[in-house]
C-alpha cells in the first residue's frame, strides 16, 4: 500500500511518523501532526488554523521563556513576537526539521530555540550579549581546587605568603596538576564536576539532567571523585591548596 | 560535535535523555570542555523543570486523579513491603509516572499515510498494560473530530454509520485510560480513503 494522493507533499515535506536516532522514537504532539499536514496540504486558510492552534498551545511557555531573559512587560512581548516570526519563516523551516527527526520533546526544543531566539533579539536590540555570569566572576567562585586539597585551618595559614612571580608559579602549579588529574577521569564525571563546581548547579539538577535516581547519588559520586583527585593531587605532589 | 557547539535538537534531546547512547556521549565530551553550551544547557533545564503545565483536565479531575495516584502509589508500596523488596516497586512506580516518553499507546495500523478501501479499514494498536479502556477518535485533516468512542479492545473496525469520503485524508489516534484518571496518548496517525 503506497501513499498516492493529493496528499503528496507539494514541497518535500517530511512524513508524520519518525524514529530519532539510534532507535529513540519520540512523536511530536498532534497540534504539530496537524500543522506539519496543513503545509503539505498547501491550504492558506487551514495552514492558518493550524498555525493558530500550535500559537495557542505552546503560547504561555513562550512567554515563560522570553520572561527568563527580559525583564519588562513590552520587551516580553516583543521578544515572544519575534519568537513566533522566526518560527514561522521560511515556511517554518524549524519546526519542520523537528518534525523530521525529533529528538526530544517538542516543549523542551520550544524552551531551547526560544531561548537563542531570545538572545537573538537581546543582541539585536541593544548590539551586545545577554548580560550573564562573566568568566572572570565565575573563576572567582571556581571551588574545586578547595575541594580536593586537605582541609587547611585558618590559624595555620603559611605565615611566609608568596608574593609576585611566587605566588602565581604556585597557582598555575595548582592548576595544571588539577588539570592533569581530570583527565584522568571520565568525561561523564568530569562533565559532573563541571556542573558541580564550575557551573554551581544544584545536586538535584544535576541527577535530573545527567540521569542519576536522586540528589544523593550525586553527592556519593561527587565524593568519591574529590577523593580520588585528592590521591591523584596527592601522587603529584600537592598536598595543600594554599598557594 | 568537538568543535561545533550543540544543536538545539542535541540539547534538547541531552536534556530530555532522548538521544542514542553514541550522541549523548559526544554531547557530554563536548559539555565538559564548552563553558558556554554548559551555560546553556543549564538555563534551558531549568527552564524546562519551571515551565507551565498544560491544563489537560478540569482541576476537580485533577485533585481527583492526584488523590487517585496517591493511594495507588500507598497500595503498590504496601503490597512491594510485603514481599520485602520496596524499593524495586516504588522505583517503577515512580519511573513509570515521570516518564512521559514510554506512557505512549504505539499505533499499528493505519499508519504511514495509506491509502485504503474504505471496507478494509480496521485500527489496531498495542496494548497498554496500564489501561482499562482505549478511546478511539478520528479526525479529518483540518482536526475537526467526526468520529470516536471507548472501547475496551486494542482493535476496531469502524461501523458503517461512521462516513469517511473516498480520496479524503483522515488522522486517528488512542488514548488509553488509565485506572488513576490518567491518560497515555498516541500520536496521530494519517490515513487516505481510497477513490
């Protein structure tokens, strides 16, 4: 039984049913089905009710996602105006190629792409970046290093300090010997203790977005990795973190 | 994917645990060594834990089907204590209820936009082992619903009285209901009548 009536796609359109990679299959919900028939029909005034009903559907988690990067009322709403534009042109080459091959839901596609549109528009409003955590700020707040060295008291702090060239010596040593331990763990780990200490999301983030069954499990992972870089640190020769 | 930084397909899928075990690994590889799409995939996360829910039933159903969802979680934990083993049950139970990609009634026929005599026109579908009766709609192509009913079988031919036109393009889907008020969808599924 083959597919044979005016229902052939005018403009390769893809077809309904997918499978994502590697055997994953996922469906788009059926308001994009409908959509994605609605183009291939090559109907104005159906692609616009289809059109409708996907804008109705997914509207308020668009404005929840222009919310998370602007602030005022009018900058939400023109950032969700261009969200829909952008989505909408090229005769939604976006959602079309989602519809091709999706790999995840379309909520969470929506929450990405919305976000970079969002982004998009920031920087083409006001002619820079997004303002967020800069590099700099975050080195600051960078604990690792902390962690995987002995627990230093206050009191017993080296009374000569290191000054100058020293000093600097010292924390590239840092450094490049905590650099050299890391890669000796796996990428999934080290991925882990990106996003722990580097990134500071929250235990309970972590196990969602990695995989793991609870905040607990990251915690013991997170333990038996520090420990395993401080023999790691240790078999170099660091044994302190105080420069 | 080393160099590249990731799609908003591979994100999405990283984020929603979808992708094939080669391409997550890629995605974590590049994750590791890239500041900013780890600043991404973070902010996109979050976004996606916070987003609104959408509002699939009346909330009296809802409170009804929590409650319902409460004391079946209580019975199942109850009867997996008994056989001294609880943390196999809860872990189903709770895996099965937060996982929306494997809650999915699969349709088996008509699929893939065939065409069909109208008289050999008979929707299968797998079974959910979690529901107690399927809901059967079809749809013509611009969504108006022109035919459904619950049955109890995982199969249906369409009576007589249902009148789908020949050279005509039709969706269909199933919804399996569940014991606790909840729902698992399929997705649509095209069909043509044919001439």
């Amino acid at each position: 039984m083959t597919f044979d009536g005016h229902f052939e796609p005018r403009h390769a359109y893809p077809p309904l049913p997918r499978v994502a990679d590697e055997g994953t299959v996922t469906e788009p919900p059926r308001s994009l089905d409908r959509f994605i028939i609605a183009l291939a029909a090559d109907d104005p005034s159906q692609l616009e009710a289809a059109w409708r009903g996907f804008v109705a559907e997914h509207t308020r988690l668009l404005l929840h996602v222009a919310r998370s990067v602007f602030k005022t009322h009018d900058e939400v709403m023109d950032a969700y105006a261009y969200i829909l534009e952008e989505l909408r042109a090229n005769d939604c080459r976006r959602l079309r190629e989602f519809a091709t091959d999706p790999r995840s839901r379309l909520s969470t596609w929506l929450v990405v792409v919305g976000r970079r549109l969002c982004l998009d528009f920031y920087r083409r409003r006001y002619g820079r970046d997004h303002g967020g955590t800069s590099r700099d700020q975050r080195a600051m707040r960078r604990r690792l290093q902390d962690l995987i060295v002995e627990d230093v008291e206050v009191h017993e702090l080296p009374a000569t300090r290191m000054v100058g060239a020293d000093l600097l010596m010292r924390q590239m040593e840092l450094r490049n010997a905590l650099d050299r331990a890391l890669e000796e763990v796996g990428v999934s780990d080290r991925l882990l203790l990106r996003l722990r200490f580097d990134d500071e999301l929250s235990a309970q983030e972590i196990a969602r977005l990695l995989g793991f069954s609870s905040a607990f499990h990251v915690y013991r992972r997170v333990n038996a990795l520090l420990a395993r870089l401080r023999r790691s640190l240790e078999a170099q020769g660091i044994e302190s973190a105080v420069p | 994917m080393e160099q590249n930084h990731l799609s908003a397909a591979e994100m999405a899928g990283f984020i929603d645990h979808t992708l094939g075990d080669e391409v997550r690994a890629r995605a974590a590889e590049h994750l590791a060594t890239c500041e900013r799409c780890r600043d991404e995939v973070a902010a996109c996360a979050r976004l996606a834990a916070s987003a609104p829910v959408k509002r699939s039933m009346p909330v009296v159903w809802r409170a009804v089907a929590g409650m319902a969802a409460v004391v079946m979680v209580a019975v199942a934990l109850r009867s997996t204590w008994n056989r001294g083993s609880p943390l196999v049950g809860e872990r189903n139970v709770a895996a099965e209820r937060s996982s929306p990609m494997t809650s999915r009634v699969r349709l088996v026929f008509p699929t893939d936009s065939v065409s069909i005599a109208r008289s050999d026109l008979h929707f299968v579908w797998r079974r959910d082992v979690r529901a107690t009766g399927y809901s059967l709609t079809v749809d013509d192509s611009s969504g108006t619903q022109i035919w459904t009913r619950e049955v109890s079988d995982t199969s249906f031919t369409l009576p007589d009285s249902a009148r789908l036109a020949p050279s005509k393009t039709y969706l269909w889907h199933v919804d399996a209901l569940h014991v606790d008020g909840s729902t698992a969808q399929s997705g649509p599924s095209a069909f043509r009548i044919a001439p």
